[in-house]
C-alpha cells in the first residue's frame, strides 16, 4: 500500500486535536473524515483542511483505511464496534470503554472479525518504559518485591469547564489517568490480581473523586502501592517526568514509579538502576547507574505503530484484550474505593504462567 493512508478521526475533543495533529504531520497519512456532531465548523479547518466534518460516522468509515476513536468514555464502545463492523482497523483511545461488559463486546467483536484494535495506552510506545521493562525482565532486578507509584498532578480548572462530563462519575482520575499507570505497571511487573483502595473528593467537590489511593498484588507475588490526584500541586507523574510531551512543566529529577527486587530497584523515568555486585544487603555497597533511553514522543510512535497495523506489518503491541484487562483492574479499583474491601480481578492467562501467585486473603481474626 504505498498510496497515503486515509484516517478517519471520530472525536474532536482534547485528545483528538492532539491525534489530528500527529496525522497530519505523519509522511504517510492523511486525515480525509473528522466525525463529530458538535464541532464548531470555525475549528474545522484547523483539524485537517482537506477533511470532510460530519456526524456520519458510517459514510466516513465506508471511506478510510484506519479510523482514531477519540470521543468521551461511554462512546468508545459504539464507535469500535461501529469500526469492526465496517472492516476498518481502529485505534481506539484509553480506557477501551466505560464499563467492563462493553469492553468484553469489543475484544469479542474484533477477534471474531480478525480487524485489528490497538489501544491508546500510549506509554507502552515509550522508549523510556521500554528501557525499564527490558531491564525487569532481564532480571537486572532479581525478582520484583515491591512497587511504588504515583500520579500526583494538578488540573486546571478550565480542562473541567470545557467538559463537564470531567466532573461526574467515570471522569475522575482513576479511570482516565490511573489507567495509563495501571497499563505501566502491568507490563513491568505483570498481572494485577487483587486491589484494595479509598478515594475521596474534598479537594474538589465533584461527584467523582480527586484522590485515590490503591494497594496492588501482582500474580507474582510482588506488592505494591499507587497514589492519584488531579488536585495535586506535585510533579510526581508520568507527564511532568517523563519530558515527553514540551507542553507540561516538568522535573528532571523526579520519579513516578520505582520498582524493587531482590537484587535491585529501577526507578522511571529517571532509569536509575541500583544493583548489589554481592550479595543483596542494605550493609553491602550498591552500583548505581543510569540507563540510557531517548525521550521521543510516544504519540508519535503510536501512530506509527497504528500505521504498520493497518499495513498489516504488525500486531498491535496493545490489544483489546490488552485494554480489557488494564480497564478491568481500574473499575476493581473504583469498586474497592466504593465498598472498602479488597477485589480480585479476573485474568485471561492461565494460572500456571504465574509460579508464585499470592496467597488468598486471610478471613479477619484467622
């Protein structure tokens, strides 16, 4: 296919514009469809000044090779669907969808039609996380132990006004941002099988939470810890660390995640890897050095992924299974955080791919 690749953006909102500007500088697409009902035609042009802007979402799929599903939660389901039916590969924005059962729709849709759905877990593109899953997996670590993280961040108030949507149930933090940091952590460390959180609002005063604090167990054992906030005037996330992306203040010295081993600990996206020569013991001398990584846009290189996809030159690196199952681990979250009990989560793996799982909880007074 060596013609231009037509794309389709379905979603014109913040992250939309974002993709749209991807496709338009890429060498190998163009951006012929934007669908979205409520577009101001003044904005139109800026998007793509060849692209057609309508509400027809089916004329516009019977017409493109890729389509980027880019609109609110609860409409990413109909718009995937919508895709897959019409045979056309789709890159379907985080999370997959709003609610388990209409992501389980998607990955049944697309491995029974075999049209190709990649994920926006974006980071998974990233050179950063890559170096730093590369060396987990090595063993530079031994095995993982624990793992620590956060996305501690402070939104303005006018990201909340241009979509009010941000402010009731399913907007929060847990299921737009912690789901990218969920995705993260499940490919450094693996599968997520039980959570435990408490969220609350008192920052903001929103339907949905501002806060929220987790307790992970991986399958393999490791424990770990993860703390959100949108209402939270620190640099501890991934945006304001990683560089990635000129747009955000960052801090070249902080850290989101940290993971720890038996034999060692790695910290992103600073790579600091602190590894014991000898044996592992706080009395013994470490080595500590810095791994090398190229900070490269990951939406960028998603999008490149995304056209390979479409080439058939390559799987998607994030399924929708893929999404499934980090959407799968944030509404355990939000549903530990409603009740204030621990919640197990169902994984699509067999259990013997897992040598250590966890012990089950002990019953209180056991």
């Amino acid at each position: 296919m060596s013609r231009l690749l037509r794309i389709a953006l379905v979603g014109a909102g913040l992250i939309g514009r974002q993709h749209a500007r991807r496709v338009r500088e890429h060498p190998g697409m163009e951006l012929t469809h934007v669908v979205d009902p409520f577009l101001d035609p003044a904005d139109a042009s800026a998007l793509g000044p060849a692209a057609t802007v309508s509400g027809d979402l089916e004329r516009a799929l019977a017409d493109v090779d890729g389509a980027v599903i880019a609109t609110p939660n609860a409409l990413h389901r109909a718009g995937a669907l919508a895709a897959l039916a019409a045979g056309v590969p789709v890159l379907v924005e985080k999370p997959l969808a709003d609610t388990v059962a209409a992501a389980e729709q998607i990955v049944t849709a697309a491995e029974a039609s075999g049209v190709p759905v990649l994920v926006g877990h974006h980071r998974r593109h990233s050179p950063l996380l890559a170096s730093a899953v590369e060396a987990v997996a090595a063993g530079a670590i031994g095995r993982p132990v624990a793992v620590m993280g956060s996305a501690l961040f402070a939104k303005p108030e006018d990201y909340f006004a241009a979509a009010p949507w941000r402010k009731e149930a399913g907007g929060g933090p847990i299921l737009i941002n912690l789901v990218h940091d969920i995705d993260c952590l499940r490919a450094l460390c693996g599968e997520i099988v039980r959570v435990q959180a408490v969220a609350g609002h008192a920052a903001r005063g929103f339907a949905v939470e501002d806060t929220a604090a987790t307790t992970l167990v991986f399958a393999n054992g490791a424990l770990g810890t993860f703390i959100v906030s949108d209402a939270a005037g620190s640099a501890r996330s991934w945006e304001q660390t990683s560089q990635e992306n000129p747009a955000y203040d960052t801090d070249e010295d902080e850290d989101c995640y940290h993971v720890a081993g038996t034999r060692g600990s790695i910290s992103v996206p600073t790579l600091r890897l602190r590894t014991h020569p000898g044996a592992a013991s706080w009395w013994e001398p470490a080595t500590v050095t810095a791994l090398q990584a190229r900070r490269e846009d990951p939406l960028k290189l998603q999008l490149e992924h995304f056209g390979q996809v479409i080439r058939g030159e390559a799987a998607p690196k994030v399924t929708a299974r893929d999404g499934l199952q980090s959407l799968r681990v944030v509404r355990a979250v939000a549903e530990s955080a409603r009740t204030g009990l621990p919640v197990d989560v169902p994984v699509d793996v067999p259990a013997d791919v897992f040598p250590n799982p966890p012990a089950a909880p002990r019953a209180a007074g056991a």
